[in-house]
C-alpha cells in the first residue's frame, strides 16, 4: 500500500476498478460510458442485422440463378425468380439501410466516449468515411445498371467507395479494440480482430454485442462511478521554497 504524500514525494496515484486496467473512478465518466456503451450495444445489433439480411439477399440471388440455369424450359421457374429477385433486392437494400444506422450508432458511441477519454479523439471520424464510402458504392452500382453511358463514371464510385468504406471499416475496428482496453473487456478485442477477417465477422459482432453488454452490466453495479483514461506518468512536485 503507497504511504501518505509528503511534499517532494511521489505524487499519489488514483484508485483502480477492480477487475480491470487502471482507471481513473469519476463520476462524470459514468453517464457518458453508459451513453457510448449503450450505442456501441445498438450499433453492434444493428450490424448483426444487417450483415443476416445481406447474406440472406446473397444465398437467394445465388439460388435463383442456380435454379433458373437448371430449368430453363420452365415457365414457373421464370415467375419464380422473379419473385425471389425481388425480395433479395428489398433484402439488399435493408441490409444496406441498416448497415448505414449501425455505422451511425458506432460514431455515436465514439463520440460519447471521447467526451471522458481523448485517446478515441478521431475514432468517431471512421463510421463516417465508412458511410460516405457505401453511399458512393452504392450510387455507384446504380449507375452502373441504370445509366446509360456510364459504366466507367460507375466502375470509379464503386472503387473510390470500396476504399472509403474500407478505410472506415479499418478504423471502426481500431476504435472497438480500444474499447477493450478502456473497459477490461477482452471480447472487445476479440470481436475486433474477427471483424476484419472474412467469413468469421458475424462472430466478432456477436461478441461485441455480447461486450457492450456485460460492461454496461458491471458499470451499472458500480454506484456514481465510471471508467476514464489511464493517467499519465506523474512527475513529483517540486520540493517547497526553503
């Protein structure tokens, strides 16, 4: 246990949570952690959601044009797809919707948190490149299908948002990793590194759903208290004048 501060000492070190990484215990920090967490939880829902919707849109378009190769005398196969496309169409631009608001929800989040810890200062930047880029993608498909004449004015939407969006991306899962350090969660972490990798993000976002969760839980057990930055090193006073 440190010893009382005497002048000239070293100067005493804030309390920690138990549990976690050293963290200042403020009670201003509390509302505004609840705050993001809570939008980090809808965010996470919201991809989840979102990313069902746009593999279901991709398993029907597949399977119908499966279906149509291999029945191509059939007139019922016809009506058939063309009852499939459409709802693969309405499932693909829900998933794109909703993939946008948890995009929102993320900058949300980030803005909140950055109010008590300067360390996400650019985080809320990246959900919004994020959604610049899927709009310019998206504009740039419907360009590409229903202009004539500009397929390669779409070609360039689609690429110039490609890398907007994967940019924002990038940057999102940055700032959910450092979610975990903040709050001692790992699932944070871990949820961020499966997010990049594909074929495995459904996880990641489930376990960052199930993060934002389980700390808004062990923030609300704690009374008038919150998580904030780690301290810098503190340097002792200078000694008193003789």
């Amino acid at each position: 246990m440190a010893g009382p501060y005497t002048p000239g000492g070293p100067a005493p070190y804030p309390s920690q949570i138990t549990g976690g990484p050293p963290r200042i215990q403020t009670p201003d920090a509390r509302d505004a952690d609840l705050g993001a967490l809570s939008k980090i939880w809808i965010a996470a829902l919201a991809s989840l959601v979102g990313s069902v919707a746009g593999i279901a849109a991709s398993v029907g378009f597949v399977s119908t044009v499966y279906y149509v190769l291999t029945h191509l005398a059939s007139r019922s196969a016809l009506s058939l797809s063309v009852a499939v496309l459409a709802i693969v169409l309405g499932l693909t631009v829900a998933g794109f919707a909703i993939t946008i608001v948890a995009f929102w929800f993320f900058r949300m989040g980030f803005l909140e948190v950055r109010r008590v810890d300067n360390g996400f200062y650019r985080s809320p930047t990246w959900p919004l490149v994020g959604i610049f880029g899927l709009i310019l993608l998206a504009l740039g498909v419907v360009v590409i299908l229903f202009v004539f004449g500009g397929f390669w004015g779409g070609v360039a939407l689609v690429l110039i948002g490609a890398i907007l969006l994967l940019i924002g991306y990038i940057g999102m899962m940055v700032a959910i990793w450092r979610l975990g350090n903040r709050y001692g969660d790992s699932l944070f972490k871990i949820g961020a590194v499966l997010l990049i990798i594909p074929g495995v993000a459904l996880v990641g976002q489930i376990l960052v759903l199930l993060a934002a969760s389980n700390t808004q839980t062990r923030l609300r057990r704690r009374s008038g208290v919150g998580f904030a930055a780690a301290p810098p090193m503190l340097t002792p006073p200078p000694p008193p004048p003789r």
